[in-house]
C-alpha cells in the first residue's frame, strides 16, 4: 500500500459472537427444560426414597388435583371421559407409560379409582410420582 492510495475494505463474516449466543440459549434450555413439568400445580405426597423418575418419552402424565378433578397432561377431562382422553393423548406412541401424580390431600380411593380406570382403558402398569421427604413443595 503506498501512500495517498485508498485502503481496501476487505468484509469478513465473524460468526464467534453467534456462536456464543446459540450455546448459552442451549445450555439455559438444557437446564429449564426438566423443570417444566405440564398439568395444574399438585401438593405431592412424601416419600423416604422415590425412585428414578425416568425418562420422558411416551409418558401420560395424569393429575389429580387436590378437588379431586382430573388432567391428562396439561388438559382437564371429565372422570365419564378419562379413557378416551387417554387414547386420545397416547397418539402415535408405541409403548405408552401412564404416571400419576396426585395431590397429598387427596384420598387413595380416588387414586386408585384413577387406576382402575387407566387399566379398564386397556394400559398396563402405572406410575406414581412423589417427591423426597424433605423437599421444598412447588410454590412454597
């Protein structure tokens, strides 16, 4: 380059700083994404030891709220429909599993009414989620 002559612009795509942006949204998904359970809030009963909750393919979440309604995933649905509604959630889902969670105040009639009704739906095996005695409940 000599002197009096124009510089020339050379244009170059610097894709660090989108780079960075994707990764923290990435890893801030990664953390919330467990977190974000579907389905009214529900006083869980305790347990000393619950076991592995699992992985989250081709789970029915089923809640029972503490007036003893019930939801299939984040949807309510009249106890005379239940079994539809589950047929209805299982979509195209090979092997569905079907998981309870019910309100610490509710009775265990009305789980288990819950539970005869998802067999006489045609599932087998359901099941029941709580959280570790000593845990903080949702919302306190």
């Amino acid at each position: 380059m000599r002197l009096g002559e124009p510089a020339q612009m050379q244009a170059a795509i610097n894709i660090t700083p989108l780079v960075d942006v994707v990764l923290v949204l990435l890893i801030i998904f990664m953390v919330m994404a467990p977190q974000m359970s579907k389905g009214p809030d529900v006083n869980l009963p305790d347990t000393k030891k619950p076991g592995d909750q699992g992985d989250e393919r081709g789970k029915i979440l089923v809640t029972i709220d503490g007036t003893g309604g019930l939801w299939i995933n984040d949807q309510p649905v009249a106890a005379e429909r239940f079994g539809e509604g589950l047929h209805a959630a299982v979509g195209d889902e090979r092997d569905p599993r079907v998981v309870i969670r019910g309100d610490a105040r509710i009775h265990f009639r009305e789980v288990r009414q819950a539970m005869l009704a998802i067999e006489q739906a045609g599932f087998h095996g359901v099941g029941l989620i709580a959280k570790s005695a000593g845990a903080e409940a949702k919302g306190d």
